[in-house]
C-alpha cells in the first residue's frame, strides 16, 4: 500500500525550520547552535537523546518493541565557509558560512520524521536511530560519529541517508546500486631541486620542470593504468614556485585531489602516484617528497538496501519518479557509517531552481521536504512493516 502523504501542517512546519536554520549556519565542528536546536526539537517530540563528550553530533531514539536492534538515518548539520549572495529573506546572517550544501534541508527532512513518529505514537519492531551529524564538510563527522559508538548501543541493522541534488528533477528520487559518490584522498608533493639562473638552466636542477612532467605523466594512471570502466581522477590543483621571472626556484609545491569509485582503483591511484612522483623526479635529478591526507572511501551502496530503498520509493511516488543517474566523483562521509551496517545513500531532486551545490547563491528547495520525509517513512515501512 503506498506511504500516505506528508501532513501539510508538517511540512510548513519543516519550511519554517529549514529556513532558521539556513539563517544561522555554522561550520565543520563549530554546530553548537544547531545542535541546540535540534536537541530542542527532538526533546519536545519525546525521542531520547544521547550526546558525545567534545562533539556537536546528536543521536536520538524512537523505541522499539525490540530495544536491542536499531534503523537508522543520517542527516549533515554543517556549513560551508562561503559568502551567501542569495539575497533571500532567509539568508546567512553569519560571514563566510552559508548553507551552499543543503544540510538544512537534510536536518528539517530527519526533524520532520522524528515529528511524524512522536505524533503517531506507535512503536515499530525496533528503535529508529537518528544521526545528526556533524563536520561532513570536513570529511570526519561520521567517522568519529562511528568510533564514538554513534552505530552502537542499540546496534544498528541498516543505515539510510540522501542528499538533496539539483541535477535531479523536483519529486525524483536517485537510488543507485553500487557506487554513489568517489572516494577522495588530498596530497602534496615537494619538488626540490637546485635554483639558479633562469639564463643558465644547465647549472640547475629545475623543480618546474620536473613538475610539469610530472602533472602530465600522472594523467597516466587514469588513461592508462586504470580499467576505463572503473572510474577515477587525478586532479593537480595547485602549482606553488619562485618568485621572480628570472630565477629557477630551488622548490616548486603541487597539491590536488584523487578520486575513485572502489577501494581497488583508490589504491592503485596511491601507490601509483607515489612510485611515478619518486622516479620520474629522480631520473631528472629532482627529490620528491609526498604527504598524503586521507579522506574518505567511496560511497558504495549495498546491492540489498539499495532494493529496498528502491520498492519503497516507486511505492511512495511512482515508478517513473524513481531514477538511476550516473554517480558523482563528489565524495562523501557517509561510507564511514557504512563500515558498521549495510545501507544506502540516496539523492532527492530539488530541480535547478538554484544552481548547483556550493555556489554562493544556493538554496534548498522547500518543495522537496515533504519528499525527503516521506521517502525516510516509505524506507521504514518497506523494512519494517507498519508501526
């Protein structure tokens, strides 16, 4: 039987607190107020409430008959740190932190289920575990979410999560099976060399040089190297050296980004970036040092889960209102919540009405909130049977 309709009183409900919450955005690890006021939220709904000491991130609980197995579903609370230019009556009124990314909306749409479930008043066969999670952006709000015990306690069976996504019409729903979003590590890598005069290059070793092959050699592990089936990207986006157009600097700094849709071809980037920087650089007299910073695994979804989001969605809205659009090579923390459960990360619509994500003029479209929840209620029933 198809998920009823979101109540219309619930809905604006949600509008009036996406749009606080847009208002009043905070960064990576800094959702002191939006933690309160999710907290606020969930209290007068009557959820339970856990905390973490030193962290923004907020866990809530709808219980079960069965209070040793839990559902659970994510929603990002931060920020990105942009000047909003939308001139909304809504907009940031903190410098250099907007809500370019949708995570309100992600909140309002969890908030609204948490208020669905406390007005209904019906236990389901086990908890419901709420995730507010915080620093997305920064690439670690889910892994420390999971290391805390965020997954644990009671443990959980199955894991849900979306992103609202401008690409996809207003009212579809992406499911994919597989991957979703591209694992994403950063590097930097020193070239060093010998300076000298720019009129006497032979009496130098030329860390530019050096760079500028290497930053086209390295396009062969993606061209060459990799399964051209098997997505993956080498991206080098900045190029750091001298000071003055007539001398050969002594170091030239390359930094960027690698990206891949499984841990196979993550590895294979790394390790061939490593062997390819070292000895490309010395057979042309050049030291390479490089320094890796770890993101986060591709979002790989479970083939089970991603069915099941998948019967509840064409349940709730249609079968021509659920889509499989290509996966991104964005990256996303969400895999880390993964590790510990079986789930899926899904992508809900917003249409075009504001540009792409990150942009200084993006807002999330209001319009999708009642999707978004009733989506997360679809997903419970289809798993769970009625309360």
């Amino acid at each position: 039987m198809p998920t009823a309709p979101v109540d219309t009183a619930l809905v604006n409900e949600c509008i009036a607190l996406r749009r606080r919450l847009h208002g009043d955005p905070e960064l990576s690890g800094q959702e002191h107020r939006t933690r309160e006021a999710v907290m606020a939220e969930l209290t007068a709904a009557g959820l339970e409430i856990r905390t973490f000491p030193g962290s923004t991130a907020v866990v809530a609980l709808w219980p079960g008959r069965d209070r040793t197995r839990a559902i659970a579903f994510r929603a990002d609370m931060d920020a990105l740190p942009l000047q909003e230019t939308s001139g909304l009556p809504w907009a940031s009124r903190t410098g250099q932190a907007m809500h370019a990314c949708g995570h309100d909306g992600h909140t309002a749409i969890l908030l609204g289920l948490a208020r669905h479930l406390a007005r209904a008043g019906k236990p389901y066969p086990v908890d419901v575990k709420f995730l507010f999670q915080p620093a997305e952006e920064a690439g670690n709000g889910a892994k420390q979410m999971a290391l805390a015990g965020a997954m644990d306690a009671p443990k959980v069976e199955a894991v849900f999560g979306l992103h609202g996504w401008p690409d996809l019409p207003l009212g579809t729903i992406g499911v994919h099976s597989g991957a979703v979003m591209a694992s994403v590590d950063n590097f930097e890598i020193t070239l060093i060399g010998k300076g000298g005069h720019g009129a006497q290059p032979h009496a130098t070793r030329d860390p530019v040089f050096a760079a500028a092959q290497l930053i086209s050699a390295a396009q062969s592990l993606v061209s060459r190297a990799s399964d051209p089936l098997d997505a993956a990207v080498v991206t080098f986006a900045q190029v750091s050296a001298g000071r003055t157009f007539n001398v050969i600097p002594e170091e030239c700094l390359l930094r960027g980004t690698v990206r891949a849709h499984s841990a196979a071809a993550r590895d294979r980037l790394r390790s061939g970036l490593d062997t390819l920087a070292v000895n490309l650089c010395k057979g042309l007299g050049i030291e390479a040092r490089l320094h890796w910073v770890e993101g986060c695994p591709a979002t790989v979804n479970d083939a089970a889960m991603a069915a099941l989001a998948r019967r509840a969605a064409v349940r709730a809205f249609g079968e021509a209102a659920v889509v499989e659009p290509r996966p991104s090579m964005a990256a996303e923390d969400f895999p880390f919540f993964l590790e510990k459960a079986p789930g899926a990360y899904l992508w809900l619509g917003l249409g075009d009405k504001n540009g792409s994500l990150h942009n200084p003029r993006f807002d999330f479209n209001d319009d999708a909130l009642g999707t978004g929840i009733r989506l997360f209620m679809a997903i419970l029933e289809e798993k769970l049977g009625a309360p």
